[in-house]
C-alpha cells in the first residue's frame, strides 16, 4: 500500500524515542507489535 510520509515514519520515530526498558529484538510497524 501507500502512505503519507508521516505515516511512514510513525514506527520509526516511536521506537527512536523509546526508553531503554523498552527492550530489543521485536517487530514493529506504525499499529504496534507484530507476531513474532
């Protein structure tokens, strides 16, 4: 699909601005974690 670059960057900037509890090693997209 497309998207807006804001929708784009949504993930991105959500996980650049987590704190380090937050933990590694997940996959994400711009709704929240995916089934691993």
């Amino acid at each position: 699909g497309t998207q807006t670059v804001t929708e784009g960057t949504d993930a991105i900037v959500a996980l650049a601005t987590e704190d380090a509890s937050a933990g590694t090693g997940r996959a994400v997209d711009r709704e929240g974690p995916l089934p691993w």
